[in-house]
C-alpha cells in the first residue's frame, strides 16, 4: 500500500485489533534560504514539501500513550502523561513525542491518552526534518482529540519548546512552523525573532529539486553544535542575546578585536538574514536571476564564513551551478543534501549532469526528489 492513510490504517489494526478514530498528516520541509539564522533569532525562508507523516489515532479514557511506527514494527512504546521520565536527545525516537506532552503539562494543559499508528514518507536523515514533521502530526492529533484550542503556531512553538528544553536538541522553531503553518505552491519568510510569517507564492515556471549525497547524516553533526555556541559567543561579546540584533557596520568596528572565528560566524548570520529577506522579494517579482545570486552568496558564505565544506557536496553544487547558470539558484543545506529552484525546461539537464557528472567524480549516488511546495498539517481522509 502506498497511500500513508491505508498504510496507517492496516498498522493500527495490526497493532490495537480495532480501527482508528482519525488520522492526521504533517509535511518535511526544506530551507530554500537562511541557513543557521533560525536560532540566531533571524530570518528564514522554507517551503513544505510533499513528503508526510500521517498518524492513525484513537482516544483513550485514560491518559496513557501506546504508539507504534512502521519503522520500527512491533516495537510498541508507551508512557503516561506527566510521567514522560528522562528525555535525551539522540535516544528512543519517541523522545519526540514524549517531549512534546512534557511541554503540554509544562504549559499547564491537560491531555488524554492515544493509541497511535506512525508512518510517514519523509526520508530520514535527508534534511527535510522528518523530526519536526513527527512532532506537528502528533501535537495536530493532540490538539484535535484532547480539544486544547491550540492555534498551528502554538503548536509550533510547544514542539519546538520540548524539543529544545527537554529533549535537550539545538533547534530554532523554523522546521515547526513550517510543517505548522505552510501554505500550498508557496514558501515561507519567517522572522524567527517575532514569528511574523508571510507566505511567498514561489513562481509556478520553476522545478523545486533536493538532491541527497548518501553521507554520514551525523557528518556535520558536532559542527552544527560548535556553531551554534560560536554564534552564542559572539553575542555575548557584543552584550546581546542573539547574533539578529547586531548590525555589520558594528562587527566590522570590532573586527580588530573580536576572535577571527567569531567574527566570520557573525558575518555569516548578518548577512544570511539580509540575503534571505532579498530573496523573498526576488521570489515575488519572478527575478530567478536575482535569485540565482543570492543563493549562490549563501553556499559560499555557509562554506567560507561558517565553514561547513564538505568536499563531495561542493562538487555536486558546482555541478548543478554549472548546468543551471542564472535560470535557478542551488546551495547546500542540512543533511548533506542541496536545494535548488530551477527553470522547468532545464530541469531533465540539471537531472542528467548530476546522475552523470556526480557518480563518476566521487564515487557516490545521487537521490533525487523532485517536490512541490505543500500546505501545513492537518486532519485527512482514512
């Protein structure tokens, strides 16, 4: 079965010998532009994609959780709420779920127990957040089952809340506004310091490719940490809270006295916010060739001031820059993987050079995913 919902469904039944009450989806994402700005308090700008987490759910009397994943089958989790016990990053994947009810009871809500049946279409470890998808779908059911009245971008924010505070992960609350929130054919420029969001219709003549070099995913992984306490440093040494508030003509002032380090990791956040609110405009005007710059200026800014270079993912950026020129942009982002936004008549070209070119000068095969920019969460269809 390849429907999520029929997929879900016969889970359930395998699983709790009755059928579900009600199932609900939450969508991947991927960053288009605004890389690590999103916990220096900047800018981002993401679309949801077409790729899902769907959870079967029935309610309980009691306020019990018994959950099972077609990832793991026959593998059933349980806890109770406000018994979640210790949640640490990296363990039991239903340290997800478990830290979303922590944040629930935390906010002084109450909640009644699910049974829940887990499947999903999001590759793992590709980048496109299949861990906030995971927990937008459940705190969705949560929501609806439980009557919480919560609003999507309250959602947002308990799921990204349990997972920083009691999940113990470095995460901006980006991956769970835009599963949250996200509007169909459209990305999303999110102020991640006031969490304005403005949907950007991204123009219909251009192809959304994520391309996935099948790395380590935990290659970057302590990077990504060291990053971010860089970026905490450099604050702290302008006496801020956070790298959006500093302004370049101030960095530059300091650069004699700043750590070299720190200074470049600033740069990149300073700048990554202004390229990200210009490409936003770019997007609304149709200007692919503007936008092809800007995203250009981010991957070099990403490799050189943030100094995230990954050999075999610089190859296949310059392979795809050089097939696509200034008829779409490509960089790199997380999960060693790269976006890009093409023309739509070049998109079999950009296709070929990369399942062509990439093999043969790193050993390595490419995935591709063609997507198509999707709405947020919500209920559906068994």
């Amino acid at each position: 079965m390849s429907n999520p919902a029929q997929r879900a469904t016969k889970l359930f039944v395998q699983t709790f010998g009755t059928k579900a009450d009600a199932y609900y989806q939450a969508p991947g994402r991927v960053n288009i532009i605004g890389e690590h700005t999103d916990y220096n308090d900047g800018f981002v700008l993401p679309a949801a994609i077409n790729f899902h987490t769907v959870i079967a759910v029935k309610k309980r009397d009691d306020d019990r959780f018994r959950v099972i994943t077609e990832a793991f089958p026959g593998e059933l989790r349980e806890w109770r709420f406000g018994e979640e016990g210790e949640v640490t990053a990296g363990g039991d994947w239903v340290n997800y779920l478990k830290s979303f009810t922590q944040a629930v009871g935390h906010a002084g809500l109450k909640a009644k127990g699910l049974d829940l049946a887990v499947v999903s279409s999001i590759p793992m470890g590709a980048g496109f957040s299949s861990s906030g998808a995971l927990e937008i779908a459940f705190g969705t059911a949560l929501n609806d089952t439980c009557q919480l009245h919560l609003s999507p971008m309250a959602i947002a924010q308990l799921a990204q809340r349990g997972e920083s505070r009691f999940h113990g992960s470095t995460c901006g609350v980006m991956d769970h506004m835009t599963s949250a929130l996200a509007e169909a054919d459209s990305a999303l420029l999110i102020d991640c310091l006031d969490l304005d969001v403005e949907a950007v219709l991204i123009p219909d003549n251009l192809s959304l490719i994520i391309v996935h070099s099948p790395l380590d995913p935990k290659l970057l992984e302590e990077a990504y940490k060291a990053r971010a306490d860089e970026c905490r440093d450099a604050a702290e040494f302008f006496g801020l809270d956070s790298l959006r508030d500093l302004e370049l003509d101030e960095l530059k002032a300091a650069s004699d006295v700043l750590d070299e380090t720190l200074y470049k990791r600033a740069r990149h956040v300073i700048s990554e916010n202004l390229r990200t609110q210009s490409a936003g405009r770019a997007l609304k005007r149709g200007d692919v060739a503007r936008l092809s710059e800007l995203m250009a200026l981010s991957h070099a800014s990403l490799r050189d001031d943030f100094e995230l270079m990954v050999p075999e993912i610089e190859t296949l950026v310059q392979i795809m820059a050089q097939a696509i020129g200034d008829r779409g942009g490509v960089r790199m982002t997380d999960g060693c993987s790269i976006v890009a936004l093409v023309e739509h008549d070049l998109t079999d070209a950009v296709i070929h050079a990369v399942e062509s070119e990439y093999p043969a000068r790193t050993g390595l095969e490419p995935v591709l995913y063609m997507c198509a920019p999707s709405a947020g969460a919500g209920r559906i269809d068994g």
